[in-house]
C-alpha cells in the first residue's frame, strides 16, 4: 500500500478521509458539532417544555405590554402591542429554538454550551428590527418594551428547554488515542433526508401563507413594515420567513457533513430563500409588488427542488434498485428452465434405445426395454391387446 493511503494512524485511509478536509471544518470544532451527543431527552419533556416556553412567554409578554401601557398612556395605541402581532411572533420564535435545541443535543456533546450561544445571537438579531422601528420615528418607550419582551421570551425559552428536556446523561470520555475517525462524523443519510424534508415542508407553509396575504392584504397597500388590514396572516408570513431563514443557514452549515447530494440541496435551499428574501423587499414597496412577488416565487421554488434533493435521490435508488432485483429475478428464471429441458429429454428417452437414424432399436434391444410380464411385438412395441 502506498504511503499516501495510509492516515496519520499508520491504518488505511476511510474513504470519507480520501476526500480531504470537509468544508468548515474549523467551525465544527469551535462549534463543538461533534456528532457524539449524550441521548436526546424524550418526546414527552420536549414536548413539554415546548408548550410551557410558549405559555409562560405569551403571559410574560402580555403582562409587560400591560405595565407598557399603564406606566406609558403614549404607547397605548402602539401597534406591534397587539395581541396578534406580538403573540404570533411569540410562538413562532418559542417554535423556531425548540427546534433548533432539538437539533443541536443530537449532533454536540456540548449542546446546552452551544445552544446558549446561539440564543443570545437570535435575540442580538431580534433587537435590530426593534431599533430600525426607533430610527424610523416610532416611540422610544415602545420599543424599549419591545426589547424587553424579546429578552423575557429568551431567557424563559432557554431555561425551559435546557431543564425540562434535557439531554438523558453526559457522552462517555473518548480516549485520544481512540477517536472517532471522520467517517464516524458524517450526518446520516436518513437524518439529512429527514431534515431537508422538514425544510421543503417549511417552505411550503411559506408559499401558503404568502398567498393567504395576497387574498387577506390589499394589493395596492402604502408601502409599510406591517400593514393595516390582514395584520395577523402578514406578521405569520413574516416570522415564518424569518425562521426559514435561520433553518436555511443552519442547514447549509450542518451540510458540511453531509453527503454530495445534501450538500447540493443545502446549497439551493439557502439560494432560494435569499431570492425570497430579495422578493420579499420589493414586495414592501408598491412599485415593485408585482415583481417581488413573482421573484418570491423563483425562491419558493428553487427552495423547494433543493430541500427534496436528497429525498428525490434516495427514491430514485431504491426505484433502480427495485428494477435491478426484477431483471435479475428473471434472469434467474430463465436459467432455471434452460437446465429443467434437458431434464425432461432424458426422461421421455428412458423408454427405449434409439438405434441409428433415430428408430427404436429391434429385437433383443427392444425386449431389454420391457416391463416383466407385458407381451411384447418383435418389433419391440407392445403388443396390441387381444380382440383388437
């Protein structure tokens, strides 16, 4: 074997290993993704802290919106304090980390370490709409308020799910000498199928609520944030953007680990969602609605064909699997009756000796070929019955 298959362990190279350092390797090991988690908590506890995160986080929020409004006369009429606004977002953020924890402690040994630094990320990103409403004329008080209920709905769903649906023991201590290798660290087939199809679902709750916004939202609407009319199915259109956003880059990250065909896919997905986004834009503005509107659309699509990729490939083996089992069952039948012919000639030529040019033989040949006790003609037929 040649030196430059042999890996730095003196052992031969995994093919995994031949293709080279994957993508971003060096954001795995900041990120600690180390696909060696501890076991995941049950269904029932992330259930639970799921919909506790969402309780308690909409009861916070409508109790700072009270003191808001209290303290506050100005913000009485403040729009995002509508129990619509803020509360359909409320569910959608809770939605959003409960699936990323979800995610996160079956792929890190370190999730609630990883998982704390990415909430603090997502509520940084949150302030940024609440401080462009600032620079954009809407009262300080309000948003201030605005602020505070994105941190009350963090901290709430951080500690929710980190304790309530925590991962079930710590991951056993690996040896140095014995770590996994990198073809260990590659995302299963089946789960990349599973979380792409998840994507693809995503997006296309997307593309419904875009169209119930188009039958819900004045076409020809002053360009706004959020508009008057439809409100509700606007800010769900939005939020679940946002997320599919987030779920986009995530899974383009985590695609580093996965085979040729989900990386692919990841790759659409995250292009797609970005036209979206750039549609999305023009859409806020009436001279450019319709056309944002239809390159939305492309988004949706390209979102779509890339986030079924993997899903498509794997049916698409099994189909040519399935017709190579066919072809090869009947191929085996064929041959299975070429050697059962033969079989039945010999038998038919057990009743006699075929003498030369193929004619029973006569005489003696054709006594030899008797049954005891049955007459026989000298031509070695049997002999007629008698009366006939």
């Amino acid at each position: 074997m040649a030196r430059d298959e042999l890996s730095t362990t003196g052992r031969a190279a995994t093919p995994f290993e031949e293709e080279g350092p994957r993508p971003l390797e060096w954001l795995w090991r900041t990120a600690r993704i180390d696909l060696r988690p501890a076991p995941p908590p049950s269904s029932i506890r992330w259930v639970g802290a799921t919909v506790a995160s969402v309780v308690v986080s909409l009861v916070l929020n409508a109790l700072a919106v009270h003191v808001a409004t209290t303290q506050f006369p100005s913000t009485r009429h403040f729009v995002h304090f509508e129990a619509a606004d803020y509360g359909t977002l409320t569910v959608v953020g809770v939605l959003v980390a409960a699936g990323a924890w979800a995610v996160i402690v079956r792929v890190s040994s370190a999730a609630r370490w990883l998982f704390f630094r990415i909430v603090v990320v997502a509520m940084l990103a949150l302030w940024i709409p609440d401080v462009i409403l600032f620079a954009l004329g809407e009262a300080a008080k309000g948003v201030a308020t605005l602020m505070v209920m994105h941190l009350l709905v963090a901290v709430v769903t951080y500690n929710l799910l980190v304790r309530v649906a925590r991962a079930r023991g710590a991951p056993g201590a690996v040896a140095p000498d014995h770590r996994p290798s990198n073809a260990s660290r590659r995302l299963p087939d089946q789960l990349v199928r599973r979380v792409w199809s998840t994507m693809a679902l995503v997006v296309v709750l997307e593309l419904a609520l875009g169209v119930g916004v188009i039958v819900s939202v004045p076409f020809r609407r002053p360009a706004a944030i959020i508009p008057a009319r439809g409100t509700w199915i606007y800010a769900m259109h939005g939020a679940v953007g946002i997320a599919l956003g987030i779920g986009a880059l995530s899974v383009w990250l985590l695609s580093a680990l996965a085979g040729r065909m989900g990386r692919i896919g990841a790759v659409l997905g995250v292009a797609g969602v970005g036209i979206g986004l750039v549609g999305g834009v023009l859409a806020t503005f009436q001279s450019t609605r319709l056309p944002g509107m239809g390159v939305m659309l492309v988004g949706v699509v390209v979102a779509a064909v890339g986030y079924l990729a993997p899903s498509l490939e794997a049916m698409g083996r099994a189909e040519a699997a399935r017709a190579e089992a066919a072809r090869a069952a009947r191929a085996g039948t064929r041959v299975a009756g070429r050697a059962r012919r033969p079989e039945r000639e010999v038998t038919r030529g057990t009743g006699g000796k075929v003498g030369t040019g193929g004619k029973a033989g006569t005489g003696d040949e054709g006594i030899e070929g008797a049954v005891p006790g049955e007459i026989v003609s000298s031509n070695g037929h049997g002999a007629a019955p008698p009366g006939i």
